[in-house]
C-alpha cells in the first residue's frame, strides 16, 4: 500500500522567492518517487524522479527535490520563482516493481505575485 | 522523447449521448495505457489499465458498462462514456508507458475535458 500526501493545497510565493512544495509518502516497498506539474487544461509533465540513485535529484526548469528516506519526503524545491512556474505541481509514488501503479497526491496550486 | 496525444481536447453534448475519447501513443507502441479523472482542483484517479488484446481492468467504484475501454492496437486506446450525464463532466488524462521502462514511469497526454449538459 502506499499513499501520498501534499501539504498545503496552495502555496503562494513572490517572484524571485524560494519555492517549497512538500511531499511526505508511505509506502511498503522501497518507493520510485515523482513530481509533475499541470498547467491549465494540460496534462502532467514530468519534473522530476527518484530511482534510488542519487537522493537530490535535478529536474527541468531549475527544479530539484531530495529524497529523506528518515522522514519519508520528497519536497520539491526552486531557488528563485519565475512568473512562469505558476501551475500545479503532484507528487506520485509508486514500488519499483515494473507493474506498480501511480498513487498521486492531491496536488499543490503554486502561485507567483510580481 | 516519447509523446501521448488525445483527442478530442474538449466535448460538450447532451445528456443521455454517449462520447468516444481517443489516446495515441505517436511515436511508440503502448501495451498498456492508463485512463485517470481529474475533478476541479483535484487530483489524478485512475480509472482504469487498458490492455491491448484483452479486457481491460477497472479500479475499484468505476462502472465497467458506463466507461468503455478499447485498446484495439498498440498505439491506440478508446474511452467511450456511455449515455452520459453530468455528473460525468470532469477532465480525462490517459498516460502510457514506454517500451523497455516501468510502467510506473508514464508518459500523459493533454488532457479531454467533458462537458456533459
């Protein structure tokens, strides 16, 4: 079984601020842990994934996110917002076995003021 | 990279009509594909695993005689609402995972959004 869970629906930042998303996950077997972002009436793209390597992982638009295996997290972090990260960002968990499914959190709204 | 289309992007019809929506995997073969409903300002749930060649499987709560899977060759699959009403109304997202990688490593499409009168 495993489950995900985001922490604070919406998330609002200034542009240049630092971006966290949060993500804290349960899972019975050693977890594959994603991050995607949805914009409007779009599907899901990939940000991000851990695979059991490294535990900071680097994704696309200067995102990154760091496995805690002590504290079952996967936060999603920026250094600086742009206008254009506005979106909505899930994080997904699944085993590693090649037949497990997704489990996605309930997502995160991040927005960005001027 | 690997790309997931969908068609049509948006449907409005009437209640009680029923509405076909495509997912194509374009530049790979897809055994497998996925069918997720995403209400307002909510999450991903997954419907149901489309298999090629076979039956497909249905999540828990999902009504096998009301959403119709089809995946009749390796780069499409088909959800077909049947004798829709509005409740129905909600964004569809299929993903597909690509050959040689987990099936927990998918691939989405943009995304339908039925609007049911």
């Amino acid at each position: 079984a495993q489950s995900v869970t985001q922490l604070g629906s919406h998330v609002s930042v200034s542009e240049g601020a630092l971006v966290l998303l949060r993500c804290n996950y349960s899972s019975s077997v050693p977890p594959y842990l994603f991050w995607y972002v949805q914009y409007p009436n779009q599907g899901l793209q990939l940000l991000l994934k851990y695979t059991s390597a490294a535990t900071l992982v680097k994704g696309i638009n200067g995102f990154e996110a760091e496995f805690k295996k002590s504290e079952t997290s996967f936060h999603l972090t920026k250094p600086s917002a742009h206008m254009s990260d506005a979106a909505e960002y899930f994080c997904a968990v699944s085993g590693r076995n090649a037949g497990n499914m997704l489990t996605f959190g309930g997502g995160t709204r991040l927005m960005v003021k001027p | 990279g690997a790309v997931v289309s969908q068609h049509p992007s948006r449907v409005i019809c009437k209640s009680g009509t029923s509405v076909k929506i495509e997912c194509r995997s374009l530049d790979f073969q897809a055994t497998t594909m996925f069918w997720y409903r995403q209400f307002p300002k909510k999450s991903l749930m997954l419907m149901a695993t489309s298999n090629e060649g076979s039956k497909a499987t249905y999540e828990q709560g999902v009504e096998k005689d009301k959403f119709l899977i089809n995946h009749a060759s390796l780069t499409l699959s088909t959800l077909t609402v049947t004798s829709a009403h509005p409740e129905d109304s909600s964004f569809y997202i299929c993903s597909a995972p690509t050959p040689g990688t987990p099936m927990n490593e998918q691939f989405f499409g943009p995304g339908t959004r039925l609007t049911v009168l």
